[in-house]
C-alpha cells in the first residue's frame, strides 16, 4: 500500500514520534511506502509532498513541531478543495490516508471518509486534551509539564516582591492545562473556561493569601470568563478557517481588575507557544510511538473511518465521528476537588 500522512492544527510534542512510528512499522513490517503532505489539509490540496521513508524519520522521536509542517486549513471551505484532494491523491497513487490533527482535522478526516469514501484513519492530538473518545492525548503531559514548571518558577519571585502573579495557559474550550498545573504547581486560584469567575471571589482568594504572608499564583485559562458579561479579548477579530478566534488577553485583563480592586501590584505572564514548543515528554513520547503503530496496523486491517484512542492503558479504535462529536471538558467535581487549595 501507498500511505499518505499529514499533520493538521496546531502543532504539538510528540507529532514526530507518531510518524517515526507509523512509518517504521509500516515499512519494515508491512512492506508499505509512504509520502508525506505538506502543511496539513493544504498540502493535499495543493498537492504539496514530502518524500518520507526510514531515512527521513531517522532522529526525530525527541524533536518537537513536525517535520511535516502544520495548518488550520478547512478544504471544506475552498469549493474545490475536495476535488482537488481526490486528485492528487489518485496522482501520487495514494491507497490510505492518516491525519494527525485535533478535532478540527479529524472532522475533516470524518467527513472526507463518510462522504466522499476517502480511505482515513485518525489520530488525536491537541496539547489541550480535550477530545472525547480518548483519555489523553499526546502533547498534554508536556504542556502541563512546562506550565508547572513555570509555576515553580514564579513563586520564588512573586513571593520576593509580594506581588499577585496571574499564568495565562492555553486551554480554548477545556482548562485541562490550567487544573493539572495549577495542583501541580501549588496555585492559589485556578480559572477554566468550563466554569465562569466571580471576580469577588477571586479577589477574596487573592487577599486572604496576602494574610498568610503569602504571594498569589493565579492560574486562568485562555478561554476563562468572568461570570458578568463576555470579555473583550484583544485577538478577538482574528478567526481561523473553522471558524475560532485567536484567544489571549484574559490574563491581563485580571491582572488589572485585581490590581485595582485589592490594591496589590498585579502582573501577567502568558505562556503561549512554549507550551507547544521543544521536546515532548517522556509519557507523549510513549503514547505517540504507540498511536503510530497503531494507527498502521487500522491502515493494514482497511479498518477506515477510525481514530486511534487511549482507554486506560489499551490503545483502541473507534469511529472517527465519534471522536470528533463531543469536547471533553472538565467535569464540575474534578474541578471541586482544585478548590480545597484556592485562597
Ligand atoms: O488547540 C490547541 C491550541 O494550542 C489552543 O490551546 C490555543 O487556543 C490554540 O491552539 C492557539 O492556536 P494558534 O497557535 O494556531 O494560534
């Protein structure tokens, strides 16, 4: 077989590791060739390829981002993307394809497959872990990692200059990130987006750390939101083409709001891309070698329309609608539990 394989939205450790894999055990055991796509989505519609062999995944299981590059393209939204995919894969004489995305791409996979009879097979990523049909994906642990360590950080010198510090994380729609690294690194206050903030309440929080002679970490969100009226991000008239905005400006925007309701010097530290950056965690690398292997073995099976998913500690394949058809959010008593250390 001929497998095509592409890495779409935004890009996350562990992408390499997944290729690495897929490719080695397809070539070595299955005796399949493989071409990479460009770009993500884009790629294949502009039929934009990479040649990818052993020899080009020599190397990069520890590499962050993706030697195939990245995009948010919808080829749904050029009225000839589809056309122009079907094309090209029929020119480079492509049996099966593999998408590697969140669920932005996987959508794409699904519909490709459902309604056009695209051979996909799927795999999750998204440093936000916010995919349902699967416990984690890869990506997470290094971003909860790198935030956590940031934390660590941000303590001993919040503390010198008993200032509040607010750590703006990534997290769109789920705070996945913000709850695992604000219990990892001791936080004062979490906010996510599953949940709106009383901002007397956070500010009560903030004043009775001050009380016990400590400095207050403020972890928020991305996505997070005051409980009286939406706020005004600063990224928000840039969309992508599914439709998101570009988020950023929650954290500033608290630091202000604390800074002049408690009195006490308030700054922002957003994290951004470095939680996408560098290497992946040991954990992402085991999980992402493992989805590649899988993700082959579905192409070998013409086990179609699938995505590869965590459950527990077995790798499963379930249907790539259903991967796609529901966030996975933080559920109202994990986020319960982060509470007994706010304040
Ligand atoms: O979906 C993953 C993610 O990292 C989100 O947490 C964040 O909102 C978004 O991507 C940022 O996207 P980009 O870097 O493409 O602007």
């Amino acid at each position: 077989m001929r497998v095509g394989m592409l890495t779409g939205g935004g890009d996350c450790p562990g992408l390499n590791a997944v290729i690495r894999a897929a490719v080695r055990k397809g070539v070595q055991d299955y005796g399949h060739e493989f071409i990479g796509y460009r770009d993500g989505w884009r790629g294949l519609v502009q039929g934009s390829t990479v040649p990818l062999g052993i020899p080009a995944v020599r190397g990069i299981l520890p590499r962050g981002g993706t030697v195939l590059g990245s995009s948010r393209t919808n080829p749904f939204k050029d009225p000839d993307g589809v056309h122009r995919i079907r094309e090209n894969l029929a020119k480079d004489d492509v049996d099966a394809l593999i998408a590697i995305g969140g669920e932005d791409t996987l959508g794409v996979a699904a519909r490709l497959h459902e309604e056009h009879g695209i051979r996909c097979v799927g795999v999750p990523k998204t440093i936000d872990n916010d995919l349902s049909a699967t416990d984690y994906t890869f990506g997470f642990d290094t971003a909860v990692n790198i935030a956590t360590e940031a934390i660590d950080r941000l303590h001993t010198t919040a503390e010198s200059h008993m200032r509040v510090l607010v750590v703006e994380v990534m997290g769109r729609h789920a705070g996945w990130i913000a709850l695992h690294s604000g219990l990892a690194g001791g936080a004062n206050v979490i906010l996510i987006p599953e949940q709106r903030f009383d901002l007397d309440e956070v500010c009560g929080w903030v004043t009775s750390r001050f009380r016990a002679s400590y400095a207050p970490i403020v972890v928020v969100a991305e996505g997070a939101m005051p409980q009286d009226g939406d706020l005004v991000l600063k990224g928000a008239a840039a969309h992508d083409s599914f439709g998101h905005v570009r988020l950023s400006g929650v954290g500033e925007w608290l630091a202000k709001e604390i800074e002049q309701r408690t009195g006490k010097e308030a700054r922002t530290i957003v994290l951004g891309h470095v939680q996408r950056g560098g290497t992946p965690s040991a954990f992402d690398r085991w999980l992402a070698t493992r989805f590649g292997l899988h993700a082959i073995a579905a192409v070998r099976d013409g086990d179609f329309g699938r995505m590869v998913a965590l459950r527990g500690t077995d790798i499963v394949r379930v249907p790539l609608r259903d991967a796609t058809a529901r966030l996975k959010t933080v559920p109202p008593g994990l986020y319960e539990e982060a509470r007994t250390f706010f304040g």
